[in-house]
C-alpha cells in the first residue's frame, strides 16, 4: 500500500486565475466551475487531490507527471475522484480513477490518497 499526502491553504481568487490553466484541463475547469462549492475551494482540492496522487502513485511510476495526467471526476462532503487522463505506467493507465478523503478546516484542505501496490506481471 502507499499513501499521499497534502495540505494547503485555500486558494484565493488570484491563485485561482494565476494556476487555472496550469491546474485543469478545460473541459475539468467547466465542470468544476458547474460544481455548488466555492470557486476557490474547487481548486484547492484539485490541487491538493493532484499533489496526493503523485505522492501516492510515485514510488510505482518513477515519473513527474503533470497536473493534466489526472482530472477531477467526482465531488462529495468528503471525498473526491480522480481519473488518470494518460498512463503512468503499465500498472497505472488512463481511465483509472481513484478515490481521496478530504477534510476542510481554518482556512486548510487536507487531501489523502491510499492506493495499493499493483503486481508486476
């Protein structure tokens, strides 16, 4: 098994224009803006979310993987979903999606991310 983990203050509203491009895929930022939650929290969790699957997903893949490798595909109170929108590896290929927990409070998310080690066939 192996875990990541992030914790960031919430964005704000210029962090919100200075990363979106970097952050999200279009077609995620239009979702995300048609979600009923803040602007500024959707975007923290992505970030944070996206910080977390690296985190957990490294030591299998090895590789740097861009914000765009993974999209934001579900939101709850709690949890959120990720779906790799490329390969990570051969354990790790696009499609896959992965549920976090997350947790908000005094201005912080807390994003985390367990997944279990694949076999290598």
């Amino acid at each position: 098994m192996s875990l990541g983990l992030d914790v960031e203050q919430l964005f704000n509203a210029t962090q919100v224009q200075e990363l979106g491009s970097q952050l999200l895929r279009p077609d995620e930022k239009r979702w995300l803006q048609s979600q009923p939650y803040p602007e500024t929290l959707m975007y923290s969790l992505a970030f944070a979310a996206k910080e977390a699957l690296y985190k957990a997903l490294y030591p299998d893949c090895q590789k740097i993987k861009e914000f765009t490798a993974a999209r934001v595909s579900a939101i709850s109170a709690s949890q959120l979903e990720l779906c790799l929108t490329e390969n990570w590896s051969a354990q790790w290929s696009a499609g896959q999606c992965i549920t976090l927990d997350y947790w908000c409070h005094s201005g912080m998310v807390w994003l985390a991310c367990e997944v279990k080690k694949r076999r290598h066939n």
